[in-house]
C-alpha cells in the first residue's frame, strides 16, 4: 500500500477505505484494557468478545479443527493494542500493515512490533499472528473468512490460544492468536472450505494485504486453504482445483511456509451451482501426506 501523506484527498479517502476493508495481517503483543474493549472476562463481555470466540470455533469445527481458548496473555496484548490506536488514530502510520506496529515516542506505546507486545503481556506458548480492522468483532470474522492471509490464523490446526479486543470509539478492533505445536488428534491437513460445503461463493475481489495474488485481474475465484501444523516439515508435491468435468483450473498456490499452508486462489470465478474438486500431495516431515476433498458453489455469482 503506498504512502497515504503522499496522495491526493480523494487517493486518501480511498486508502482509507481499503485499509477499513483490507483487514490487514501480519505475523510474529498489556496493559488495563481501553474504554469499550470487550473482555472474556468482564460483565457484558459475551456480546462482543465470547461471542467472537463462538464465531471462530464454529468456523474451525467446520474446518475440523480443536476449538480454539482465550488466552489472558493475548486478551490483554490486544486491548493493549486498541487502546494505543484509540490514541494514536490520527497517525498516518497506522494504515495497511502500519496497523500491526507501534511508535515508542506515541502515547499507550507497549512494543513494536507483534511479538514484542505478546511478550509484554507474558505469552510464551507459541508463534503469534494478529488480525486488524475495523467493525464489529463477529463481522469481521466473517470478512476474515472470505480472504486467505486472514483466514488461515482463525481456522490453522495449531491455533489453540486467542485474544481480542474492539473499541466502540474507533471501531479498531484486533484478534490475537497463538500458534502452539502441541497439536490435538485433528485429521490433517484441515482444508477450507471444507469436505461437502454447499453455497461456496464463486469469486473473491481480492481485496487484503498482503495482496495473496498480486498481478492477477480481478474478480479471482474464492481461495481454497489447506493446512498442516506448526513445526510440521511441509514441501508440497501436487495442488490441484477441478470442475464436474475433470477440467484442472488455474490457481496461484502461494505458500505461508512458516504456517506449514498454502492456497489455491482461482485465476477466474468460478462456476454457480457446480462441484469441485481439490486435491493435495505433499512430503511431510518425510512422509507423503494426500487429501481430496468436493464443495458445491452457490447458485449464482457472489463476490465476497
């Protein structure tokens, strides 16, 4: 995303919008908890963050998946976090990936940088990834669900522990999750969307950052995500999408390597009411692992 202090009013405007709608992820976390945050822990709290963990455990028993706890650590790191944007939101740093950072001379400053707030707040179980935006916690998991970069850490077999906050302020709101590699029995690699869904949408703007697919015209396909644990030494042999007539479709495959995942993202929409295909073959940790699985698409074209 280019420097918003150097475009026009209305590329600003813009910019800003896409950062609202472009959740933006990043990987890699405190202080008493902002005006607004909605706590596991506090009075009212299940309207907004119990109910956000609902939503999430719901989408990896889809996946099947263990469901996932909130962890004080990280539940603590991401009020940290909204309280230190409700402050600074004026900062024009704080755009794209910039919503993931921190400035040490801004004011509810906790650390730079992801992993230094988790380490802040005491978690020390695992990797952590973080999810940002803006809206209401349970939309956007439901925004989250619909891209790639932003997926994988709701529904990642390893993610086991999570945190999150929202302000009713700024409407900034932030999912923390922790990524441990004591895994539950799963059967692996869990796949989205999963084994028989119906009603899959046929086409993804494309609309995050990072940009999974950068260079392809959009409308793209809605993205496939296959994953293995953390730890787990994945080389994938063969990703394949096909239709009801056994034709191959062309996909990007990017990896998230560290995550042990990778996606399928269709260079063009797909088809309405049709069933596809996926399959996977990879070496892990020295084996080969395989897994095919269908879903149905919805009855007409549906952007997500």
């Amino acid at each position: 995303m280019s420097d918003p202090r150097s475009a026009r009013p209305s590329q600003r405007r813009f910019q800003r919008l896409v950062a609202i709608l472009s959740l933006t992820f990043a990987t890699a976390l405190v202080s008493a908890p902002p005006l607004g945050a909605h706590h596991l822990d506090q009075p009212g709290a299940h309207n907004g963050a119990q109910s956000a963990l609902d939503r999430i455990n719901a989408f990896r028993a889809a996946a099947g998946v263990s469901p996932a706890s909130a962890h004080p650590a990280l539940m603590g790191s991401a009020a940290g976090h909204v309280a230190y944007f409700d402050q600074n939101r004026d900062d024009p740093a704080l755009a794209g990936m910039g919503l993931h950072e921190e400035r040490s001379d801004a004011p509810g400053f906790i650390g730079i940088t992801i992993a230094d707030r988790a380490r802040a707040a005491g978690y020390r179980a695992g990797a952590v990834t973080e999810n940002a935006g803006f809206g209401g916690l349970t939309a956007a998991i439901d925004w989250h669900m619909n891209t790639v970069n932003h997926r994988l850490p709701l529904i990642h077999p390893s993610a086991l522990d999570m945190g999150m906050a929202g302000s009713e302020v700024s409407g900034f709101n932030v999912i923390q999750v922790g990524l441990r590699r004591d895994l539950a029995d799963v059967m692996l690699p869990s796949v989205y969307p999963p084994d028989g869904a119906t009603n899959v949408p046929t086409t993804w703007d494309g609309l995050e950052a990072p940009d999974p697919a950068p260079g392809s015209p959009r409308p793209l396909g809605y993205p496939i995500t296959v994953a293995f644990g953390m730890g787990q030494r994945v080389t994938w042999l063969t990703v394949e999408l096909r239709n009801a007539a056994g034709d191959r479709i062309e996909a990007n495959t990017p990896h998230k390597d560290w995550m042990g995942a990778i996606a399928v993202i269709p260079f063009h929409p797909l088809n309405g009411s049709q069933t596809y295909s996926a399959s996977i073959e990879a070496s892990v940790d020295g084996r080969v692992a395989t897994r095919t699985w269908s879903f149905t698409t919805a009855g007409s074209s549906s952007a997500s």
